[in-house]
C-alpha cells in the first residue's frame, strides 16, 4: 500500500461513472425551472359536501346511540311504572284471596262463570 498519496493520483481513475455530453452547459437555466415549478401556488384541492359534514354526522351518530343507551339502562318512568304494576297485581292478587276464602265452591263457580246457565 501507498503511505505516500499525491494529488496527481485523483481524477487518474477510471470509477465507470460518466456525465452525459453537454449535461452541465444548460444545468442553470433547468435547474431554475426546476424551481419555479415547485413554487408555483398549488391550488387546494375541492372538498366536497359530504367531506366537510362527515365528522359532525359521525359525532351527531355517536351522541344520540349514547343518549339512547343511558336512557334504556336507566329510566326511572319505566321502573316506577314496573313498580306500579306489581303494586297493583299484589294488591288484585290480595284481593282474590280473601274473596276466594269466603266463597263456597258452588258461588266461586258461579263468579267465575256468569253467563252459565247452570241450574
């Protein structure tokens, strides 16, 4: 190996690489076009309709699946409504009781069966 380099010894290589003829005679004139073009104002592209309202549909959607659920899972109407209608069949079924207590068989058929002709 050489220790001592000298400078004749760059550019004597042959690396195979090549600059194609008359590459850097109008290397200016490409290069600024090169640049204007890239600086050019780009126009912004169109957004549609459905672009712009998407999100706030999306958010409208997610809102009103929320409110639905809450309002399923928690309803106090519906439960003070339930509670009612358990009241008032205890009450009906408390009601029957004492009513069939006091009955004979023959009355407690006659009650439930009115319109027979049984004589």
């Amino acid at each position: 190996m050489k220790d001592n380099i000298d400078i004749k010894d760059f550019g004597t290589h042959d690396t195979g690489m090549k600059v194609p003829e008359g590459y850097f005679e109008d290397f200016n004139k490409r290069m600024e076009a090169l640049i204007d073009e890239q600086e050019a104002p780009v126009s912004a592209p169109k957004i549609s309709m459905w672009a712009r309202v998407k999100p706030w549909m999306y958010m409208a959607a997610t809102f009103t699946a929320f409110v639905l659920m809450f309002r399923v899972m928690i309803n106090p109407t519906a439960t003070e409504d339930r509670n009612a209608q358990l009241a008032a069949a205890e009450e009906q079924t408390a009601y029957e009781d004492v009513l069939y207590a006091s009955l004979s068989d023959y009355d407690l058929y006659e009650y439930l069966y009115p319109d027979s002709d049984h004589k």
